[in-house]
C-alpha cells in the first residue's frame, strides 16, 4: 500500500474561460543565443509578473515566462504590440472582452498554415499573464498538472503538449530548451516551500525501516506546524486586509457627505440664479410694456408695428415656426426665412441649391436687396393657389411680397392682373389670383424697388 502525497490547500483565483488553441510556435533556424538582447529585456520586464501568477496559481513562473517569449516573439509579434496577448488565446464563444484579428500558424499534420484567427485582447500585459494562468488553471485538460502539485518545468513542458495547448509537436522541446538557456527555473524557487509538501516514498519496503518511518513521521509533523503557522499568517493579513476595508468604507461615507454638501450648494445657487432670471424676466417684460405704450402714441405709429419694426419689411408676412432646418412650408412649397446672418448666396449654399435656380425660383434678379424674414422659396412656386381669389393690396405690400405670400409666380399676377412687370398697384386695389381681374388696377409712379432702406445684400455678382 502506497501513501497518496499530503496536500496543503491553496486559495486559488480562477476566471472561468471558453476552450482555446494556441498559435503555434514556428520551427525555425534562429538560435537561441541571437536572440539574448531579447529575451533578457523581455525577462527584466516581465519576471515579477510571472512571479505572481506562479504565487496566485501555480503556475511556475519559468513556464510562463516561456511560453511568453516564444508566443510573442520576445514581446515584439503583431498580436503582443497591438493586443498585448503574450500567449496566443484566442477568442471563442463566452469571451466578452476586447478582440483583435491576425494570421497565425496552425500545424496542421506536419504542415505549418497561416490562418486568420480572433484573439483575445488586453488593456494591459499585466492582464494578458493573468488570463493565461486563469485560462490553464480553469480547464479540465491541464487539471493533472495542477494535481501534481510540482513546479517541476519538464513535467509542466510535456504536460502542456500532452493536453493541447499547442499543434507543434517540438514544444515541449523549446520550452524546456528556452528555460535552461536562460535559467529561467530560478525564478520557481522564490515559491513558498511550505505549500509544496512531497512525501512520496521511493522506498518499496520503507515500512520494515523503523527510523525511515520515524523521520517521515517527524517530517510530516514539521510541516503540519508550518502550515498551522502558514495560516496564521494568511489569517493576520486578512484581518489586515479587512481592517483597510473598513477604513475605506468609513472615507466612502465622508466622501458621500461632502459630496452631498456640495450638491446641496450648487442647488442653493441654482435657486438663487432662477430667482434672479425670473427678476430680470419681469424687468425686460416691463420695458416692453412701456415701449409698446409709447410706440402707440407716436404720430408715426402707422409706418410701425407694435414690436417696432417696420410695416414694410417683416410685417408683411407672417412669421412662421421653423423646423430644425430652419425650413417651414407655404401654400404646401418648401421656404425659408432671410435673416441678417443669411443673404440669398448663403441660403444657396445651405441647401444646396444652385444659386441661379433660387432666384428663379422667387422672381428675383441677381444682386436685388430683400429685407429680413422675407420669405424665400426652395423649389418653384405654384400657378394658382387654392382657397384663396382676390387679395387687397395693403401698406407696404408688393407685387412680388403678394407673390410670395401665396406662393404664386409673379408673372401670372401681372398676366390676370393686366400688369407689366415692375408695375406696382396703389394701396387698396384687389389683386386677383387663380382668374382674370375684370379691369387693370390703378398703378403708382413708382416701379417696384425692394427694401430701399434695407442693407441686406441678395447676394450674387453684388455680393459683399
């Protein structure tokens, strides 16, 4: 009868992975002592590192250190630089992290192919160590390894070939020829001895050697009191562990209470703010009031409206809610509105209408002046219109503000109307729409001018 091997327990942290392959390692000619610049930097950046993981899971830091050099090309592959996937894992079902895409070579019955494949992808390399021992550690094809309870880097070698990790068949070989080149095992010794108890007996007949089974006794008890002394320890950084616990939760509510102070604060500005925009809201809604009542007892009340503008620029038409486009619709065709930060030039431009064709499409000539909020149309404008027959002309109205009113084309009013163009009827005629006027209006002097005290520029060859 054999004795099965003392295990002490190990906290082990593991994340759960999908089933991945390796990219394996090319054979290839170069030697191992021409790549010395490279692998020790690759070794002075990383050893702490697979220190750790060996600490965390056992993985012994001379494996990982070589699989990492020899899956990155010493750190220096496409997929260690772009992705910082030391290891090669791909990415397969359940991996919800970064990935990246590449070609990889895949031994496929003695023959090396380059195949595009997903991998994995690191916000770090820290994260890329970790994940390759949470991958080994996590997967029942390598759980033998871990069973073994060995850092022993030939067993782990032609372990990791034995369970899959890679199609090359010489891996295990450059695994092993890779650590004893760079006396990569030393790093395994930093391990805590305590955890790796070996009591196995090489003795078939140990038991007829009463002092043999004394010392192993005497041993096992040794290593019973170091492990009491073991967890101890663990259990002394823990309540460690739990006591910065406690101290950060205790700042996390300070830090909520100040938070909150603060916020009370800048409530109490805002309130203070929304009175004082209420206040001035009252204040300019007053000066309003009394602006409107003194425009009304001005003599020239008749060439203003109530807002103050002129009669003969904005007042002739309504104005109209604009969409996000700053576009609204007339008589059912599209238009827009000129303002003084728009000419006709740049309306073109906005939407991108060729320049001669807006002008035609509002009865306009090159370089003629408009006045603001004057409708402008972005497509032709209609023969007739419905609902609507005759209009009286009113202050400040025009033949061509009538026709943009009513999204009619001006040459059909001067043609129902007996009209010439540029003639313009006086204040109170009826001008017909969609049918004949039975007579001519009676016409001023004067020919149509647009806007003469307005200074805004229709753009074109006279644009400034």
């Amino acid at each position: 009868m054999k004795l099965r091997p003392f295990i002490t327990p190990v906290i082990l942290i593991l994340s759960m992975c999908n089933i991945v392959m390796s990219k394996p390692s090319p054979k290839g000619n170069t030697h191992i002592e021409d790549l010395t610049p490279q692998a020790e930097k690759y070794i002075k950046d990383y050893h702490n590192m697979a220190i750790q993981e060996m600490k965390r899971s056992m993985v012994p830091a001379s494996i990982t250190l070589a699989q990492g050099m020899l899956e990155s090309g010493y750190g220096s592959s496409e997929l260690a630089t772009h992705a910082n996937n030391h290891f090669g894992i791909k990415c397969h079902k359940g991996w919800t992290g970064e990935t990246y895409i590449c070609k990889s070579g895949e031994n496929t019955n003695g023959y090396l192919e380059a195949k595009r494949s997903c991998f994995r992808s690191y916000s770090t390399v820290g994260e890329s160590f970790q994940d390759h021992s949470d991958f080994l550690s996590s997967r029942s094809n390598y759980s033998f390894l871990f069973q073994s309870r060995t850092l022993d880097y030939k067993v782990w070698a032609k372990g990791l070939l034995k369970a899959g990790y890679a199609t090359d068949p010489h891996y295990a070989e450059k695994l092993i020829s890779t650590i004893e080149a760079y006396n990569l095992s030393d790093f395994d010794q930093l391990f805590n001895p305590e955890i790796l108890l070996d009591l196995s007996f090489d003795e078939p007949d140990y038991f007829n050697d009463f002092n043999v089974l004394k010392d192993k006794i005497t041993n096992l008890e040794t290593y019973l009191h170091k492990s009491e002394l073991f967890k101890d320890e663990l259990k002394e950084q823990l309540s460690d562990k739990q006591k910065t616990l406690s101290e950060m939760k205790l700042q996390n509510i300070e830090l909520k209470k100040e938070l909150g102070a603060r916020i009370d604060l800048l409530y109490s500005s805002l309130k203070d703010q929304n009175k004082l925009i209420e206040s001035i809201q009252g204040r300019l809604e007053r000066t309003e009031s009394i602006q409107k009542n003194i425009l009304k007892s001005d003599p020239l009340i008749g060439f203003f409206n109530t807002d103050g503008t002129k009669k003969e620029s904005t007042g002739i038409f309504p104005p109209k809610k604009l969409d996000s486009d700053r576009i609204f619709y007339q008589k059912g065709r599209k238009a827009t509105l000129t303002t003084k930060e728009r000419n006709l030039f740049e309306i073109s431009v906005a939407y991108g209408i060729d320049y001669k064709d807006l002008l035609r499409f509002n009865d306009l000539s090159e370089g003629e002046e408009i006045a603001e909020g004057y409708y402008i149309f972005l497509e032709p404008k209609a023969n007739q219109v419905k609902n609507h027959e005759i209009h009286q002309l009113k202050k400040g109205e025009t033949m061509h503000s009538i026709s943009q009113l009513y999204s009619i084309k001006i040459s059909k009013l001067y043609q129902r109307n007996h009209l010439s163009k540029g003639e313009e009827p006086i204040i109170g005629e009826h001008i017909f729409l969609n049918k004949n006027n039975s007579k001519r209006p009676q016409v001023s002097n004067n020919q149509t001018v647009f806007n003469n005290d307005s200074k805004f520029d229709g753009g074109g060859a006279n644009h400034r």
